[in-house]
C-alpha cells in the first residue's frame, strides 16, 4: 500500500468539473452531465484499498442524508483493471458487498483521473453549480482503524448548500496510491 495525499496541482477552486462518459457497475453509460443536484461529489475509489474500505459506508452515508438534487455521488474507479482485485467484475462485487448508494464508474483508460488531478483513493473533488467548491476528506479519520469524529465533507456540503463559503477549499484526503498503467 503507498500512502498517498491528495494533490492540488490540477484542479483549482472554481474550475469547471471535467466530463466523461463512464461505464456504470449497472451496466449503463454515465456522463457527468446528468447529475442536476446543486452538489457533486466526484470521489475516485477503488475496490481493494483498506482507506477506501474504511470510509466507503461513510461515503454512503453522506449521499443518505441529501437528496440527489442536493447532493449527488459518483464513484470513479481508475485503477489499471489488471492490478489485484481491481476491474470491472470486481468493482460489480464491491458495490454489491458494500450497498453503494451512488453510481460506480470505471476510469479504464485512466484519463478521468489524469483530467481531475487524481492521485489517491479515497480522493473526493465537491463541485457546487458545477464549479470545484472543495477537494479533500470525507472526515477527519486519516488511518484506516481510525474512527472519524468530523464529518468534514458532510459540513461542507450544508455550509455550501446555505449559500456560505468554505473556510478552506483544499484539507487533503490519505489512501493508496492510484494503481497506473505501465505503458503510461
């Protein structure tokens, strides 16, 4: 597991959220522009890291407590599909075994995450009118066996749900490195 933080280098504050045309864990395409909530959550996961294990049922917590047109979550998955436990059927398995609440895309060209900045998993990028309002934590637990006592994310969304600025627009988030291609 390489311990990775979040990036800021490419994605800034107030840039439009990249598109893409993503295939979903239920079979069907995904674009980005479908989502109409006032809040986005892009989060790049994947199925075999032990953060992304830690915090997935917070992450599915957090799309329970809004509705889709306040918040919406879309799950990425760029890891190389050939990297252990990685791809398709295995992203399939992961949303199943964990009640995903939220589409659960694969990034197979790992060009998505390349456009947003990605590096890590868990690393979550919240787009209000489409625009990046916040990149960074679910919560304030950085270890996997850490046990989270700020629902940073979840704050955030209300703060910038009531029309308020964030005090700060990038906290970063810890996890495995993205697993890239070789021939990259």
């Amino acid at each position: 597991m390489a311990r990775t933080l979040s990036s800021p280098q490419v994605l800034k504050t107030g840039a439009s959220a990249p598109d893409f045309q993503l295939k979903g864990v239920d079979g069907k395409m995904h674009s980005l522009s479908e989502y109409k909530g006032k809040a986005t959550l892009v989060v790049f996961i994947c199925n075999h890291c032990p953060f992304v294990k830690a915090r997935i049922g917070d992450i599915v917590a957090l799309q329970s407590k809004f509705k889709p047109s306040e918040l919406q979550v879309v799950g990425i998955n760029s890891n190389d599909p050939s990297y252990q436990d990685e791809g398709f059927d295995n992203m399939v398995k992961f949303s199943k075994e964990y009640g995903l609440n939220f589409p659960y895309l694969i990034d197979e060209s790992q060009d998505i995450a390349r456009a947003y900045g990605a590096v890590c998993t868990p690393d979550p990028f919240l787009f209000v009118d489409g625009k990046l309002a916040f990149h960074g934590r679910i919560n304030d637990a950085m270890e996997p066996e850490a046990r989270p006592t700020v629902p940073v994310m979840e704050n955030n969304v209300r703060t910038l749900l009531s029309g308020k600025k964030l005090e700060k627009d990038f906290d970063p988030s810890i996890g495995c490195s993205i697993k890239w291609k070789n021939n990259n």
